[in-house]
C-alpha cells in the first residue's frame, strides 16, 4: 500500500525483506490466519460452509493451516481436484466448463461434488459418474442473467457467456438426478452484490430448489476486504437458508483467503533513461504479476506513491523481451539505487498460479513468514528443469 511515513518497506510488512530470495512471493502466516478466522466466524455465523478455490491460492504448504478453518476445496480439473484431496483434505468440489472423458476418469476419483456446465454435460458423463467407485454428488451451474461487475472480461453473465446454463435452456428431465445448483456471476465484490444476484437466481430456478441438496454460491465474495460488509453476508446467507432450510449453502471465495496475505520481494536491476527514469527490476508484469497486464491493475509498493506524488518518480518495467513489460510508474522519497529491493502488496493470490516461464524467465521464489518469530522460511526455489519440464 502506498506510505506517506518514513517507515521502511520492512517496518511495515514486518519481516526482513533481505532474508529471501529475489524475486520472491512472500505470504504472511499472521495475515492469512487473521483472514481464515474472519471466514470462520462468517461459516458458524450464518451455516454457510466456505472452500479453496485452487484457481486463486493453491500454495499447499500453507494447507495445513488452512484446513483447520475451511471445509474443502473447489477444483477447476483433474489436477486441482487431485491437488486438493492430497494436500488439503475435506470435501473436493469440481467444476468445468467442459470435461473430457478420461479427465472425468481422474476427477471422479476425488470428487465430492462436480457441477457441469450443461445439461448435454450431465447427460454424457451420468453413467460413468453411476458407475464410479465413490459416491458423487453432482450439480449443474447455472446463469442468473444478472449482471453486477464493471469488467466485461470477468462477467459470466456477459450476453453470449458460455459458463453456465440460463433458465430457458432447460427441459423437462434435464435436472434428473442431479442434486445441487451451482453459481459464480461476482467478482472482488461486496455482499449486496450477492444479494441482488441471489435474487435474480432464486426468481429464475427457485421452482427446482425444493428437491435439491445443496447450492454453491461461487466466488468472487471479498470477504476480508475492510469495507466488506460480513454482517449483511451472514444474514442473506442466514434468510436464503431459513427459506430452504433443506439446502447446503457453499461458498467459495478465491481472493478472500489469501487477500492482503502476500508480498512480491523484487531488486532493482539496472536504470536507464527514455524520456525519464526506468528501473529495470528482477520480476515481470507479463510472466509474474499477469493481471497488471490483464485486468489491467496498477500493484502498489510499500513506500511508494503515485507518480509526482514524491521526489523521484520512475517508470518500473520487468526482465522478459516483450515491449510492454511494464508493471507502471512509482514515486519514491529517495533516488533508486541498483540493488534496492522493492515490496509489492496483495501477491498471494491469482499469482503463484498464473505464472510463466516466457523468454525462459524463472519463477520466484516461494517463503513464509512464520506469525510469531516473524521469521522467513524459503519454501520453494525454482531452476532450469522447471522450465524445461514443460517442452518437449
């Protein structure tokens, strides 16, 4: 976040920032539990049972943890599926937009709970999941048709979405045998989001709720955003629950776990000039912060500001080939020196599991920081088999 004290970068995460390597993802054992005991109290609070999504913080060391407070996780394939019965433990919830066949082999060994996309989905795969060695509750995800988010690239109820089935595409039957509903429209947004949209769904599929188990409400949820408004979660959760009181209620927040948990630790290259300052740092908007690039977002720095906002303002850009590697422009007190490391904000989740070896650049580093000797425990270090493990 953006500092207008004299703190220093380390002062105000709380930890040594020399102690890791460079460029490294640094999450913060003290701040992840603080965000696991928010959810906790959001599940006994209002009877709502809250998973993992793996598609937004899947570092499994820190599973251990994060299984003393949350039920399970949710899985977009076979591997996360996988990845999450072996490490994580609980209940293992898979969705898809489509499965193939010998995927579904791999996913029905771990599921729990699998949600298709459509109804031609189920239809294909019902024997096989009848016929599988474990018993899977499956469920079908569903569009609301309300849209409530600004970025079109993030809508799954954008005209044209191909995730989830919208209420005049079912036919008679095409409900038979499932026992679940499932759906995700939100995304880093408040609870009233959530009830506006539960609305639209209920208005839509509420005549086949009575004989159903259980419904996911998808992610998106900001939970442990400090604006979040936790207390009207619980009691649209708590209403939506009185109303069926026969329903399971899942919820499964991807940047709520992992929220304001994690640092990205990066040095200070080189600086060269082009109509002003360019530093040159050891990580990459392109292959290691992909969503400055795809949201787009601008990442804070600990002890930055906007640029002018401070002495010596600098244009930040990363180490692949790729003109516009360029994380963005940064106001510091003091000039930057080669060497400098530099602390960015909000890098635990939708980072580590997006990453990319692009021009051959290595992955960063993996640590944690332990909550109470504040120490750093390098956790995963990566190297040229990494990178060659994925060609052929």
């Amino acid at each position: 976040m953006s500092d207008s004290t004299h703190a220093t970068p380390a002062e105000i995460c709380g930890f040594d920032i020399h102690a890791c390597p460079s460029p490294a993802y640094v999450v913060d054992d003290a701040r992840l539990t603080r965000n696991l005991e928010l959810l906790a109290r959001v599940q006994a609070e209002s009877g709502a049972k809250i998973l993992l999504a793996l598609k937004g913080f899947a570092m499994w060391d820190t599973f251990p943890l994060v299984s003393r407070y949350l039920v399970g996780t949710t899985a977009s394939g076979q591997d996360e599926a996988r990845l999450g019965a072996e490490t994580f433990g609980g209940e293992v919830h898979v969705y898809s937009p489509a499965f193939t066949a010998p995927e579904m082999e791999v996913v029905l060994r771990y599921a729990d709970h699998l949600s298709f996309n459509s109804p031609g989905q189920w239809r294909y795969f019902r024997d096989t999941v009848a016929a599988a060695a474990r018993p899977v509750s499956c469920g079908l995800r569903v569009n609301p048709e309300h849209s409530t988010g600004e970025v079109a690239l993030y809508d799954p109820c954008a005209p044209g979405s191909r995730l989830g089935t919208r209420v005049s595409e079912l036919r008679p039957g095409d409900l038979e045998g499932l026992e679940g509903l499932h759906f995700h429209t939100l995304c880093q947004q408040n609870s009233d989001a959530l009830e506006a949209t539960l609305a639209a769904f209920e208005a839509r599929f509420g005549e086949y709720l009575g004989g159903l188990r259980w419904v996911n409400f998808g992610g998106g949820h900001h939970i442990t955003r400090a604006d979040y408004d936790v207390a009207r979660l619980v009691r649209v959760i708590r209403e939506f629950r009185a109303r069926y009181p026969h329903l399971e209620v899942y919820l499964e927040p991807g940047e709520a776990i992992a929220l304001n948990t994690g640092f990205l630790v990066a040095t200070v290259l080189d600086i060269v000039d082009n109509d002003g300052p360019i530093a040159i740092l050891d990580t990459s908007a392109t292959a290691h912060m992909p969503d400055v690039l795809e949201m787009p977002y601008r990442p804070e720095i600990l002890g930055a500001a906007e640029p002018g906002a401070k002495a010596y303002t600098y244009r930040l850009g990363g180490t692949t080939c790729l003109a516009g590697d360029v994380i963005g422009d940064y106001a510091f007190d003091a000039p930057l020196a080669i060497g400098d490391r530099l602390v960015f904000t909000d890098m635990a989740h939708y980072t580590m599991v997006k990453t990319t070896t692009f021009n051959g650049i290595r992955l960063p580093s993996i640590c944690r920081v332990d909550a109470e000797s504040r120490e750093v425990r390098t956790v995963k270090t990566f190297g040229y088999e990494d990178y060659r493990q994925r060609l052929g």
